[in-house]
C-alpha cells in the first residue's frame, strides 16, 4: 500500500464518508490538533515514569483515536462509524484518576508555572495543545454539532494533563513554581 495518494495536493482532503473538505476546514483542524496531542501523550508516555501513568496514557491514546474518528465524520452520517463512542465512563476513568492523583498531592494555593523536568514540561505541553483541541472542537460544534460527551472528555482531558503534571512534579522531586504576580505602585 503507497501512503501517498496525491488527492490532496490541491488542499482538500476526505472525511470518513468520502465527503471532500478544504485541509483548512475546522474538522480537519480539530482531528488534527487531537492527533498532534496524541503524538505528544506517545512523548510522555516514553519518558521515565511510573507504570499506571504508562497505561493510562496508552488508554487515553487509544480514546483519542476514537476522537479523532468521530471528528472526521460528519454528523449526519455518524451511524455508518462502527467504532464505540465516547461514554459517561471514559469521562469517569479520567475524574478518578485525577481523584487519586490529587489525594498524594499538596493543596494548590497558586497558578503554577510550567516547567521543573522535561517530563513535566512535555505534560503541560499535551495540556495546552488538549485545550486547543478543545477550543477547535467547540468551534467545531457551533455549526457542526459532535457528541457532547466527547467535548466533556476533551475538557476533563486536560484537567487530567494538569493533575498529571503535578504528579510527575512530585514523582520526579522537581520543584513547582508558583506564579505570584507582581505588586504594581499605585
């Protein structure tokens, strides 16, 4: 099988039922950025840690090829994809683990600053790029409509990246730093 196929060298390119789109259109941009987020939860998921953030990860990277899936069907035609959907469940995998996460971790009394240990730093990498994810498949949505539990998994997602960096912070001895604003003169 060749990879290349040469019918997007006039910058469009096929959704899932063959419908052609500009590469530019907003569906494309929103699978896209949730591969690109996938391609860095695979960077994470290769760095030294611990076991059960490995196997969340790879579940979560799996998760977001569902995702992905169903962003490249139009919705209309959301029944011909034969893959399971994003459930009430995923969400709650996600709001455990941070759960569990949080318990071990101190209170958080400041924004912190990304950054302490490459790991860290690639996690809150994922972070952003899972919030602009988000933001894409909600702009996504104002014309399109895609499954609301898949915007929750998106949203919860990156609450989970945030809580994970905190923990690798702690697994890995690096320090956070607290952002304290600086205090203007009157």
């Amino acid at each position: 099988m060749k990879i290349y196929t040469k019918t997007g060298d006039k910058g469009t390119t096929a959704l899932f039922t063959g419908k052609r789109v500009p590469k530019h259109h907003i569906r494309i941009e929103s699978y896209g950025t949730v591969d690109e987020l996938n391609s860095f939860l695979g960077l994470l998921r290769d760095q030294e840690i611990d076991g059960n953030s490995k196997e969340a990860l790879s579940l979560i990277q799996n998760k977001l090829f569902t995702v992905g899936a169903i962003l490249a069907t139009e919705p209309t035609k959301e029944n011909r994809l034969k893959i399971p959907k994003i459930n009430e469940e995923d969400i709650q995998f996600l709001e455990k683990a941070m759960d569990k996460m949080n318990e071990e971790l101190p209170e958080m009394t400041h924004f912190i600053l990304p950054g302490g240990h490459t790991t860290v730093s690639y996690c809150h990498i994922a972070r952003t790029v899972c919030r602009r994810a988000e933001r894409m498949i909600s702009y996504l949505h104002e014309s399109e409509p895609v499954p609301e539990r898949l915007l929750s998994y998106v949203n919860r997602l990156s609450d989970y990246l945030f809580v994970l960096a905190r923990k690798l912070s702690k697994d890995l001895q690096a320090q956070e730093v607290k952002w304290i604003p600086e205090k203007l003169d009157k």
